[in-house]
C-alpha cells in the first residue's frame, strides 16, 4: 500500500529547500523498502514553516515543519508515514488555528490538491462553475457575477458585473478576457500562490468570463519573475483537453515594468508594444486589446468566479460588509512572525491580522506602521489598527486595501526615508508618458533629501507637489505615490524634523 506525502512546489517553499526534501524524501523511501507517492502541491500559506510536509494517514494529513533535508532520516525513523511522533511535528494541518480560524473560499485548493491534476480539481469541487454556465444565458451569468457584489481584487475594486456587462453590450466579432497576474506590488503573492497552487480555478473563471460576454480568446500576462506560475498554468492548459470546449487561452510572459500592471499598460505590452498607459477613453471594456471589447480582471478576481455560479450569487454576497462582498486573501509579510496568507470575508480588523495571525513584529519590537496596498499604498499608524478590513472603510482614512498585501514595520523604522523610497519607486517605474509622474517624481525625491538634510521649510512644497501629481496624471502610478508620501508626512512629522 503506498502512502501520499505532500511537499510544496511553491517558490517560496522551493527557496527554502523543498525540492531537496522532496529528494530526501524519495531517497530514503526506497532505502526502507517504503512505497511512496510524493505529490508536489501548492503553499498552505504558511510560510514561517515551509517547507511544510503533510502526510495522508487516512484520518487527515499530519503536518510536519519546517523540514529540511536533513531532518528526513528522523522522519522516517520516527515512522512519520503513519504520522509518529517527532518535534517538527504539527498535528492535522486543518486543526493548525492559523489555517483553521480562516473562511477559505477562493483558495480552499491551495496546498490541498495537485495542481496539475485536472482529476483531482473536478474531484475537490471544480468544475461546477462552467457547467452550470454552459446552461445558462451570457446574460444571466452576468447577473449572477453583478447580484454576488464581487468587486475587482487587483485594487481598483470596481464592480465586476457593470464591467462584464458593459463587454456583453459591445457588438464586436471578436472578444477577449485577459487576466491581469503581473502582480508587482510589494508584499502580495496571493495570486503567484493561487496560480502554482490551483491553477484550473483561475483556467475555469476566465472560461466563464467568456461564456458571459462571448469571448472565445483569453491571455494570462503573468509576471517574468514568476517562472513556476507560467510552468503551472502552461501544464494545466495542455492537460484540459476539450474541458475549455472553444475557448482558448495564451500564457503571456510580462515585460518586467511596474507599470504593466496598469490594465491599458498591459493591454499595450501583449501588443507587442512598449508599456506606456494609454489615455481614457476608449474604456478598454468597449476598445480594449487589438481595439476589440475585453474584460480585463486580476488573477483572484476571476477565480473567485467558479464558487458564484457553483454556490449561487447569495452564497457569496452573504460574506463580508457593506460594499465589499465575499472575501479577501490578504498577505502578512515584513516585520511580521507569522508571515503568510490568511483568506477572511470583509470585515475583521487590520489589528486582528497584525496580532492574532501575524503574531506581532518578528523583532519583537512594537509595531509602529504598516503598508497596506503596495508601494503605492498609506503607511498605517498604530493608532489606525483598528479600521474595519473594507473598501470604504479604508478610502475613509486616505488609504486602499489594493490587493490586500500588508507590509509591517516595527519602531526602529525611518518614516523619511520610506517615503522618498516611495517617490523613487515612482521615478523609476514610470512609463513616462505623463508629466506630473514623471517630473514630479523626480522632484519629489529631490525636495526629501533637502528635507532630511535639514530644510523642513520644503515641506509646503511637497505638498503642493503631491497635489500636482494626485491631480494630474493619467494612471495610478503616479496619482497614489503621494499616498505614502502624505500619510509618512500626516502621522510621523517628527521624522521630517
């Protein structure tokens, strides 16, 4: 009889020596006469213990970790087959309350199943979705997507059915969906773990897109330094066969520019042109890539989409507040002990995530800010760790949830100077086409050395810069970089002194 032994092919647990633990693994099964089938899953999320290594007893995976491979000899010798006891290990991992106390709906397959079995997807509850949309009307599928309140993840978090609806309405021959997985913003791997994790979901939703607005062409433009998730998505699309039916679907290497993450940026880059944000309108819903009407959605935003049409659009309606619908994978990193992805409905607190997941800073040091949303996103005093998780909630104190990535900062952090880091990301990601962005970019890195080599007088006039940018260009590039820059400046003045 074999026996099943998960090992994560995710890159975060392959920089940390998962592919030599598997090795090991393998190595010292046939040395004990030990059958075993060692499946390469995706990341439970939990990184502080990866590589994570689950073994199916039969009654529920037994967790072990972090493994390296010189920790497997003890494995085997303390008969962790049948889920002995060892000091790495953890128990069902199901029980492990950072895993257990999350509401996973999106990423429930992550690190569950293989990801390159389109068998074991079906079997875990996809493929649900596209069937039920094969027997319904473009337009009911639409109303089903409008009716859930799902709203898009990628951070601008506009409403996914009004956007669908509008690609519906567009006369055209040709249609496509494009999946915006450039996901370039610090702190945030939610999407890089969904594609190397589960990769049919996201296969499955931009399917449905297509039924919805009769499309029969979709693009992936997936980030160049993510070379495991265009692997994975490239495996599961050979694998599908006829599942997609007529709907075909490119895996698009990016440019490797900030700014491509920028929707008619991106739409530009899959031309096979430079990366510069066009003006709007056109809307890229009515002329979008090759001038045709194309949804463009982020990778969770579209994998949210089976489970609509699978558990019908109340099912996720019913999680979350106000206006944010459903849930949100967000992702701890920085100064954090327990960095990784916890997927909760909208609603709980930033504190809730910072101390009762996150575990408070890893220094062990009071926690004196975070960055929610990216580098382009507000820096979070202590005094604001108690904003409620949602769109309006956030907008309401000047900042956004983006994509969900929070990035912590312990005390010993120099406000000053990660707001010039802000500016100077702006500069050097830039398309250049607008010049509030570009100039003012550069000016603002400027003006904050003369700040901090002791000229706090320029202060008005970054200001006034910020204003100029927030006001005066094209894109997000360059109309959030005062965001940080602002919020540094509003809750840490005396950095500035």
């Amino acid at each position: 009889m074999s026996t099943t032994v998960y090992v994560p092919g995710d890159a975060a647990a392959l920089a940390l020596g998962a592919d030599d633990v598997a090795a090991a693994i393998a190595i010292n099964a046939a040395k004990s006469g030990l059958k075993m089938r060692i499946v390469r899953n995706g990341s439970r999320g939990l990184f502080w213990l990866e590589p994570l290594v689950e073994v199916d007893t039969g009654q529920g995976r037994i967790a072990y970790g972090p493994v390296t491979a010189s920790d497997v000899p003890g494995l085997f010798a303390a008969n962790f087959a049948a889920g002995g006891k060892h000091r790495l290990r953890l128990g069902n991992i199901e029980t492990v309350p950072y895993l257990a106390n999350q509401q996973r709906v999106t990423m429930r397959r992550v690190g569950v199943i293989d990801p390159r079995s389109l068998e074991e997807y079906l079997a875990h509850g996809g493929g649900k979705g596209l069937a039920l949309a094969r027997k319904l009307a473009p337009a009911a599928i639409v109303q089903q997507v409008t009716d859930s309140g799902l709203r898009g993840r990628g951070g601008a978090a506009f409403p996914a059915g009004i956007k669908w609806k509008t690609v519906l309405g567009t006369a055209s021959a040709q249609k496509y969906i494009v999946c915006n997985a450039d996901e370039g913003d610090s702190g945030t791997f939610a999407d890089r773990m969904l594609m190397e994790g589960d990769p049919y979901c996201l296969i499955e939703g931009m399917a449905i897109a297509g039924l919805a607005v009769g499309a029969t062409k979709g693009y992936i433009y997936v980030r160049s330094e993510y070379p495991h998730a265009v692997a994975a998505l490239n495996a599961a699309l050979d694998a599908a066969g006829d599942w997609l039916g007529d709907f075909h679907i490119e895996v698009r290497k990016a440019a490797g520019a900030y700014v491509c993450g920028e929707e008619t940026a991106l739409l530009e880059s899959i031309e096979g042109k430079r990366g510069i944000v066009r003006s709007k309108p056109p809307l890229p819903a009515i002329s979008g890539l090759f001038g045709q009407p194309t949804v463009i959605n982020n990778v969770i935003t579209l994998a949210s989409v089976p489970d609509i049409l699978a558990q019908g659009a109340a099912f996720y309606h019913d999680l979350g507040v106000g206006r944010s619908r459903g849930t949100l994978p967000f992702q701890l990193a920085g100064n954090i002990k327990f960095g990784g992805l916890i997927e909760v409905p909208f609603g709980c607190t930033l504190r809730e995530l910072l101390y009762d997941y996150g575990g408070g800073s890893r220094s062990g040091r009071p926690l004196r800010t975070v960055q929610v949303g990216g580098p382009l996103g507000a820096y979070l005093p202590e005094s604001q760790f108690d904003t409620v998780l949602d769109y309006e909630a956030f907008a309401a104190i000047g900042a956004v949830l983006g994509h969900g990535g929070i990035v912590a900062f312990d005390d010993t952090v120099d406000m000053a100077k990660q707001a010039r880091y802000a500016m100077k990301f702006c500069a050097l990601e830039s398309c250049g086409k607008c010049t509030p962005c570009r100039i003012g970019s550069t000016r603002g890195v400027e003006v904050i050395d003369r700040i901090r080599a002791g000229a706090p007088e320029q202060i008005p006039l970054l200001r006034d810069l910020c204003d100029t940018m927030t006001l005066g260009s094209m894109c997000a590039m360059g109309s959030m970089t005062p965001y940080p820059v602002l919020s540094a400046l509003n809750h840490f003045p005396e950095d500035f002194q």
